[in-house]
C-alpha cells in the first residue's frame, strides 16, 4: 500500500515539474516626436511586450504572446492620454478642447443556446473609439482634474468639420 501511495506521489511530483514553465519577457519602447502644423509639439510612445512560456524540464516553447500600451503627450505634459491596448489613429484640435480617434481590440462574446446546453464562444472586434478632452484644472494647473470622456462618432464628425485633425504616428497593428 505504501509503495502505490510514493508512487502516485511521485507520479504527481514528476508531472508538476514537467508541465511548470519560465517565462522571458522582452519589453521595448519606441518613441516619435513632432510638431504638428499647428504648433502643438507630439509625442507618441509604444511599448511591445513580449512573452515566451518555456518548460523548465522539457524546454518546449507553449507560446508566446505580444501585447503593446501607447500613450501620447502634448505640448510638454499639458495633455496626456493613456490607451493602454487602444491604437491612436487622429487627433482633431478645436479651439477649446482636444479630440481622439483611436481604435480598440475588444473581445465580443457569443452565445449558441440549444435544448440541453449553453455554448460560450467570442471572438475580437475592433471597435473605433472617440473621446474628448476634459480639463477642469486651474490655478497654473496645479489643482483640478484633466481627463478624457468618450463622445459619439456623430459629434466628433461634426467637430472635424470645423477644426484640425491630424494623423498620430502607430504601427497600424489593427489596421
């Protein structure tokens, strides 16, 4: 009896080690700076991520996932956004505030039902997504808040109709 029991145990000891993984990450940033034509001076940062899930005993490759953050800055730290996941495609500058496109992976459940059972599936859509620029800051912006609120496509195309936009650099990875 005992030997059945060290072996199970044994057995058990032997698969955690074989299916348990490192993980490397690289992580890289890349950053572009420019004016734009209306003077407002950009910066786009990008950082990739990537990681590799590698058998400790096996060195079998699991996989390996990439994921990327942007994040924008005007004008020296004056306005700031952060899309974590989202892609900035345009930026439309209106006399007293600030407009973002930007475009993001979201992942959309679908749900199959039958007599006997419910089936769970999804898929990733990508969506655009507009915002504008809040800033409630005074005092030489040292006291208030500044912060993005999400707004319709309808109204950011009739804003566009009456002020500037401008591409934001990216590497197109959704298009």
């Amino acid at each position: 009896m005992h030997k059945s029991i060290h072996l199970v145990y044994a057995s058990m000891v032997l698969l955690l080690f074989s299916t348990n993984c490192t993980h490397i990450s690289n992580e890289s940033t890349d950053t572009v700076s420019k004016i734009l034509p209306n003077g407002q001076h950009l910066v786009v940062e990008k950082i990739n991520k990537e990681s590799t899930s590698i058998g400790i005993i096996t060195k079998h490759n699991y996989g390996t996932t990439h994921s990327f953050s942007y994040s924008i800055t005007l004008n020296d730290e004056d306005i700031n956004w952060s899309g974590g996941s989202g892609e900035p495609k345009h930026l439309l500058f209106c006399k007293d505030t600030v407009y973002i496109h930007y475009l993001k992976k979201k992942w959309v459940e679908d749900f199959l039902i039958d007599s006997l059972d419910v089936e769970r599936n999804g898929h990733f859509e990508i969506k655009d997504v507009y915002q504008k620029h809040i800033d409630k800051r005074y005092f030489f912006k040292l006291f208030g808040d500044a912060y993005w609120v999400e707004t319709t496509l309808k109204n950011y195309m009739k804003q566009k109709l009456v002020c500037n936009e401008f591409e934001v650099p990216n590497d197109n990875e959704l298009y």
